[in-house]
C-alpha cells in the first residue's frame, strides 16, 4: 500500500505548531481532547469495524480504542513528532501509522474501509469537498464516515486550537465550518447522515455545545 509523503507548504505553520504541541498533547489539559475522546468511543461503540482509516490520528489518542474493535487501522497525519508519540505508544502490527497531506490525494486503497474517523481536523482544511470526495473513494459501499469537531458556536466566540508554548500560547490557524457545510458537502458525495449530535461539557454553566459529531453513511 502506498502512502503520501509531500506535506502541502501551506499548511506548514499548523504542522510545525504540532509538532511542538506533541510533546505535552497527551498531558496537558484539554477539555476538547477529552471530550473527543469519549465523543468517539460512545458514538462508535454501537457499530461494527474491520478496517478503519483514522485522518489526523496524531498520538494516537482514539487509535488505542478503535482497535477494541478494528483489526486493520491506518493513522495519518502530517505531523512527524505526533505520529512518533503514536508509534511509542501503540506498538500493535494491526496499526500503520504514516506521514500525509490530508489536502492532497489519501494514497491507500479504494473501496477499501468500513469506517473513516475524523477529530478534531478538519478547523484546520479549507476544502471540504476533497475531504468528502476522497472519504467517497476509500470507503467501501455502506461505509462510515464519523466526524467530530469543534462545534461552530464555539469558533463564533473564537475558541480554536491552541497550547502553552515557550513563549506563551500558540494558536493555531482554524476555519469556521458551519454545520449546514458539512450537511451539503456529504449530499453532494451521495452521503447520507445517519446520526448528527451537539457535545457538552459536564457540570458547566456554559450552555454553549463544545463539539458536534457526525455519521454519515456511503
């Protein structure tokens, strides 16, 4: 199977950013990470898997639990110092974990997966419809697609991705996807939604959704 190995030189800020981010991902505190994470095993645990293609996997923070299920995975991401965390991490021979541009063409097999992942990635891809026309492609017929993201309110209040640096906090460069573009890209694919459902952070006063998830089905 191949795989990508040019990074798109546009993207190059938000891939060196995590790349330093890599190191304290895993151990700093992030509510959004966490959340996510129980965003993905909730919504993902009622379905069943073989083969999934994890887009943006980086330390592998879902990867150890989709291969609860999984028995092929392949991570990709374009960040070195986040899939080397993986690698540590996850040292499992049903886990690939490669370099890629998720903006240009995804190098593996057609018609291929059950299920693709999506979290926490796509603020940062302006074209959603490569993204949801290459999903088309890997996926086999009846194939998932689930998505979790950061939800539109919060980028309205200007919540992005961000960590403490050397130099204080880093934000990186994100762009506001609405729900109704991820709704009229997936039509225009042929997707169509099987489940759709706004996140909240427990115990808070803030009635603001922190991430929306999706499933779409091929």
């Amino acid at each position: 199977m191949k795989f990508l190995s040019s990074i798109n030189s546009l993207n190059m800020n938000i891939q060196e950013a995590y790349n330093i981010w890599a190191e304290q991902y895993d151990s700093n505190q992030n509510k959004t990470r966490d959340l996510d994470q129980k965003v993905t095993s909730s919504t993902l645990s009622g379905y069943n898997f073989d083969k999934v293609l994890e887009l943006g996997c980086g330390t592998g923070k879902n990867t150890q639990w989709l291969l609860t299920k999984a028995k092929e995975i392949v991570g990709l991401d374009f960040s070195e110092e986040m899939l080397k965390k993986a690698r540590e991490k996850i040292q499992d021979n049903r886990v690939v974990f490669t370099k890629a541009d998720l903006c240009e063409n995804w190098e593996v097999e057609n018609n291929f997966f059950d299920l693709i992942t999506s979290s926490l990635t796509l603020e940062h891809i302006k074209d959603f419809n490569h993204i949801f026309s290459q999903a088309s492609e890997k996926l086999r017929p009846n194939g998932l697609f689930f998505i979790c993201e950061l939800h539109p309110f919060k980028q309205y209040m200007g919540s992005k991705a961000k960590f403490e640096g050397a130099t204080g906090t880093q934000e990186l460069s994100t762009y506001i996807h609405n729900i109704s573009e991820y709704m009229d890209e997936a039509n225009k694919q042929g997707f169509t939604l099987v489940k759709m459902k706004e996140w909240f952070d427990e115990a808070s006063d803030n009635k603001l959704p922190r991430l929306v998830s999706f499933v779409f089905k091929k």
